[in-house]
C-alpha cells in the first residue's frame, strides 16, 4: 500500500517548513492548505477559507484576555471547543489548561486524522490538563456539551457558515443566557456577530505576536510559492458572550 497523498500546501516543494512549535513538541500543525485544496463534498465547502495554524502566543494571550472578562463559572466547568481545528494547535494549547474538556470540531477528514494523531502524541507526553478530543463534525449541526462552553475560532469560515453557527449556538443555549463565550481570532467576520442583539462584546483590539512567532510566520509565509497570504506582527481579534437578547 504507497503513502497517502498529502493535501496541496504541505509538501516540501510547494514551500512547506515546520514551526517550531511542531518542533519543539514532536507533532504536526504546520503548513498552508488553501480552501479549494479542503473540499468534502459537504454544502459548506465553497465558504472554507484556508488551514493555516494560529501562533500559539495569539491562542495563549487570547486565552488570558478571555479570562480577565470574568467568565461565569469556574475555569474548571468549561468545555473549550475549538472550531475548524484545522490539525489541532490551538486545541493543544488550550489543553496546558484545566478546563473540563477540550474538543477539536473539524471537517476535512484528512485534518482530523492528523489533528488525532496529535492528540494522541500530546496525550502521551503528558502535556494535557484537560481531557482531549478531536471529531470530525460540522459545527453548524454539533451538539454542544452540558455546561458552560467556550468556543474558539481562527477564521475557518466565511460569512454564510457564520451566520449559522451563530444560530445554532443561540438555539443550544437558550435556556443558559451567559454560558457560552466565543473566541475569534483574524476576526474577519465580526461585523456579522455585531450585528445580532444576543451577543455581547467583551474585548475587541489587536493581540501582537511573540518575536519568535512573528520571525516563525515571517519565514513561513514568505516560502509561499503563490504569496496569497502575508504575515503580520499582530492579530485582529475579538471575545463576545452569549447574553439574552434586551
């Protein structure tokens, strides 16, 4: 049996270069893969934006701002959902945590395995405060857990599969006004959260990256054959609550 074909974006040739966070901790997150490269078959395909994994000092300082909002339970009674996990980065990260659990949600079932098999490596590391998965789902048609739900994103999506996330997020929590936060990073899409009585802005502002990182994503994004996607030495970013609508 030959070696399975790798999606456009992570091979060597087409400018691929590990971070060194995949480095330093033995498992798989880097790469750029862009959305017409992650086709399913699922309705929502055509609305992808690209795998691109988010610097771990963005997901680490998002996380602090998150909680200096004054969440409203304990750390430790969350379920931390990260959405369009791509291979799992920010769900690792989010792991060194003590939340209740945390969950990959991801639809391109190559990105899944692999995300798996990050977990798996992670896990055995003995890197993960937190209980760990990765599922393979759509987000617009997911069942959120019990309990208080922080939820994560870095820009997996357009506007369209937006608007119905938000829905089903407002559906599932209707009856728990206040615990469900949301995470977005590269927050593209803010005006369409903004625009939606139900929701909460908490903080919204820039989140700069670490020099290692910057220098990482600079090295990285410049190896792009095509250029479509350029670094920066900060991210767009912004935390909302689902709150009962005034």
């Amino acid at each position: 049996m030959g070696r399975k074909k790798l999606l456009p974006g992570l091979r060597v040739r087409e400018g691929f270069l590990r971070h060194p966070f995949d480095v330093e901790h033995g498992v798989q997150t880097s790469g750029l893969v862009l959305g017409q490269h992650l086709t399913t078959g699922h309705r929502n395909d055509k609305h992808t934006t690209a795998y691109y994994g988010i610097a771990p000092s963005v997901v680490e300082q998002l996380l602090d701002l998150w909680l200096r909002t004054r969440p409203r339970a304990p750390l430790e009674d969350y379920t931390f959902i990260d959405i369009g996990a791509g291979m799992g980065r920010a769900m690792l990260l989010a792991s060194r945590l003590p939340f209740r659990e945390v969950i990959g949600i991801e639809l391109h079932p190559d990105l899944v395995a692999i995300g798996q098999k990050n977990v798996a490596k992670w896990g055995a590391a003995r890197k993960a405060r937190a209980p760990i998965r990765m599922v393979e789902a759509d987000i617009t048609e997911f069942d959120f857990p019990a309990g208080p739900c922080v939820a994560y994103l870095f820009n997996p999506f357009r506007d369209a599969v937006m608007k119905l996330m938000l829905r089903r997020m407002e559906l599932s929590f209707a009856a728990r006004p206040g615990m469900l936060d949301l995470l977005y990073a590269n927050d593209e899409c803010h005006d369409v959260i903004a625009e939606r009585a139900q929701w909460k802005l908490l903080w919204r502002g820039l989140v700069p990256l670490s020099k290692p990182d910057e220098d990482a994503d600079r090295k990285i994004l410049d190896a792009q054959p095509n250029g479509e996607y350029a670094w920066s030495t900060e991210e767009p970013c912004s935390i909302h609550r689902l709150v009962e609508q005034s």
